[in-house]
C-alpha cells in the first residue's frame, strides 16, 4: 500500500472478442485508489480512461498524478490498464513475433480499439458496482473511449469528464492529419523562437545523420526522419523545455553526438514500452468501409516544408509512417500487420451521431485552444453534436493539462457536470 493511498489490485478475464465471449480470453488490470482516511466509505467511483493509444495508467505515487488528490476527495478511483497495456495482457514486440502469420497479428490487433476497451469497462462496473452508474475521466485519446462509452453504453454512466479529448466524429485520418501538420510546424517556429541556438544545432544533427551511419545503443541506425520525431515532445507543457535541454547535451567538444543524446533519443523514439502507440495511432480513426491508408505519410506531401532537408529542419508530432516498423526495433515484429490494419476496409463504428446527439449524462470537457495533438476545431464542433455537454476552452495549459494543473483543471469540469460553474 502507497502510504498516501490504499490501493488494491484487481484482475478481470475478459474476452479477447466481446461478440464471442466463448472465445480466447485477456486479463485486464486495474488499481483501485482511496483516500486512506475514506477507505472504508461507500464512495461513488470514478474510472480514469488514459491517454494513448497504448498507455498503461499511471502508478500512483505521493501527490502524483496531480489530480488524483483532488479527485479521491469525494471518489474513489480505478486506474484501468487498458488491454494490451501495462499489465493488462501487454501487446510487446515479443508477444507480437509470436504470431505465426501477419494477418493472425493484425486480427489480433484489431481487438484493441475504442469498442473493445469500453465493453471491458462495462464488464468491469457490473462486477464491481452492480448496477449502478459510475463517472469517467477520459484524458486525450480517453476522451475518444468516453465518446464511445457513450455511444455504446450510456447507461453505465453518472458523469464524464474530458481533458484534451472530443474526437471528429465523423473525421476520417485523412481529415485529422490534413489539420495537424499545419500545427506542428506552428508548434516547431515556435520553439525555435524560443531557443534559436537549437534550429541550426537540429540542422547541423540531420547533417552529421545523413552524412555517416550513427547507430544507437539498440542498434538501429538513427536518421533524419527518425531524429524529426523528436518533435512528438512539444505538445507537452514542459515539451519545448524537455528537448532544449536533451539537445543542450547533444554535441562533445569535438563536434560528435554523445552517448547521452544518443541513449535518450532511443528512448524517446524507440516504442519499446508502448509499442500500441505507434500501431494503433491510425487505426483509432478507422470508421466504415474507407482504409486509413498510412494517412500520414500521404499528407506529408502537401507540406513541402517538412522535408527532410529544408531549412529550417522542422519536427514531426503524432504521426506515425510505414517506415518507422522497418526501422524501429521495437516495431519491426508489427510491419507486416501494420500495413494490412492500414488497408483495413470493415472497421465498425466507434461513435453513434444519434444517440450522441440525444445524450442526457452530464459531460464536461475541456478544449485546449493551442492543442498539438487533437484539433480545437473538430473538438468544438463534436461539442456542439453532443447533447448536454458542456465545454470549457482554454489557452492556460497545454495538453497534459489534466495533470500540470494540480488538480484544478478536474475540479473545474466537475463543477460544470454538477451545475456549480
């Protein structure tokens, strides 16, 4: 037990495909967390839905993540490992190269998304609350499982609350990456106002990359396409701090790249420990008959700006491209399976416009005005589609907002669920 909270650990058999629950099976992983002193109180739960795709929950720890100590003021909380992740049958690039066939791979895969994830969470509420309700915290890609909650199960719900997360609900990939490049190369000149040393220190990286073979501690060969990945960083609140300061140590006396640099690169780059993230980045979008068809590289060529030899050397974000599962150790057991999910023509609908529309459970959400990874613009017109939701805009924080405000982006939106602001 974490000395600021009691926790309990709970394990759930879930179906691995909900429409053949007679089938192969997962185990799925969550921590419930109470105030020590309310521990033995019947209080309403809260189930936090984390960002991703691909991300385990956070481990909790003393005042950490920032609002869960405002939240265990009134709630006890369940921090889900969504399945694949942490350990919830983690989907890993072992586990991956286990599959004797690219396509078994891929329809393995195609269990992880939005549907499957809400349907173990109804499971997990009838087995821990009965019938009763409870309320969700969806932060960023949490958001999009909340809008298919709600869609698929509304009557499992007392309240939801979203950080950084309205999906397009009609927005195909093509939609979204038509509108995030134009964001992260705002995103880019931006940080390069503020440390103009680091545009020529980046230009002079993609250089020495593209003039020798520079390997990484794993391995793999670091090129220029892979260091403009970096850029993934900067949606962050502390994101443009984070890469000056990795950059800061990037170069010796002699002009070399150094083990640091080299050493944090991997791991910044290298999906090792989320490797969903980079597998189901696109799919998440997949709706109806139409393939996400690698939207992001396809995009990449109406911005000829983000060459790799341009000058000034810009960044990429959230964006996932074929050639990162031929590169990236970690990916390469997915490579095969990654293309065909990206051909994939017959993914089911994650959201239902009708009943979204005629939905009557409190939703609260806030929109972050400068957001690098989920558009304002599509967030505020799902916002205007969503029957009594209430919408909260902001340029104060970031997207990591939920967790850098200390608890008072949560507060906030609860008190527009309930009515009090």
């Amino acid at each position: 037990m974490n000395p600021a909270y009691a926790t309990v650990d709970h394990t759930f058999t879930v179906p691995l495909d909900h429409r053949a629950p007679d089938g192969p099976t997962l185990q799925v992983f969550a921590r419930e967390v109470a105030d020590p002193a309310r521990a033995g109180e019947e209080l309403p739960w809260l189930l936090y839905l984390q960002g991703g795709p691909g991300g385990k929950s956070p481990r909790p720890s003393a005042g950490a993540p920032g609002w869960l100590p405002h939240a265990l003021k009134t709630h006890r909380v369940l921090l889900l490992d969504q399945r694949g992740t942490g350990r919830s049958s983690p989907v890993t690039a072992r586990s991956a190269a286990a599959f004797d066939t690219p396509e078994r791979l891929a329809d393995h895969l195609a269990h992880f998304r939005a549907d499957a994830i809400v349907a173990d969470a109804e499971l997990i509420r009838r087995e821990l609350c009965g019938d009763t309700p409870w309320e969700t915290l969806g932060q960023s890609y949490g958001g999009f499982l909340t809008l298919t909650y709600l869609s698929q199960a509304p009557a499992g719900l007392r309240a939801c609350y979203v950080t950084g997360g309205l999906p397009g609900l009609a927005a195909t990939a093509d939609d979204v990456y038509a509108r995030t490049y134009p964001r992260v190369r705002d995103r880019v000149r931006d940080f390069y106002a503020r440390y103009p040393q680091d545009a020529s220190r980046l230009r002079r990286i993609a250089d020495l990359l593209e003039a020798g073979d520079v390997r990484l501690p794993d391995g793999d060969r670091l090129t220029p396409r892979r260091l403009r990945t970096l850029g993934l960083v900067l949606g962050m609140g502390d994101g443009f701090e984070r890469l000056h300061w990795l950059l800061d140590e990037s170069l010796d006396a002699a002009g070399e790249l150094t083990g640091t640099f080299l050493h944090q690169v991997m791991s910044l780059t290298g999906f090792a420990d989320n490797p969903l993230f980079a597998v189901l980045q696109e799919s998440l979008y997949g709706q109806g008959d139409g393939p996400t068809g690698w939207a992001a590289a396809r995009a990449l060529a109406d911005f000829p700006e983000f060459t790799v030899d341009a000058d000034p050397f810009l960044l990429t974000g959230e964006m996932m491209y074929p050639w990162m599962f031929r590169e990236i150790r970690g990916l390469r057991p997915f490579a095969d399976a990654a293309d065909l999910l990206a051909a994939r023509t017959d993914w089911p609908p994650l959201y239902d416009p009708c009943r979204l529309a005629a939905n009557e459970v409190p939703v609260a959400a806030v929109v972050y005005h400068d957001d690098m990874y989920v558009d304002a613009g599509l967030s505020l017109r799902t916002a205007r589609e969503v029957g009594a939701l209430r919408v909260w805009v902001t340029n104060e924080w970031e997207h990591d907002g939920l967790a850098a405000s200390g608890g008072r982006v949560l507060a906030r939106l609860m008190d527009m669920a309930a009515g009090r602001a």
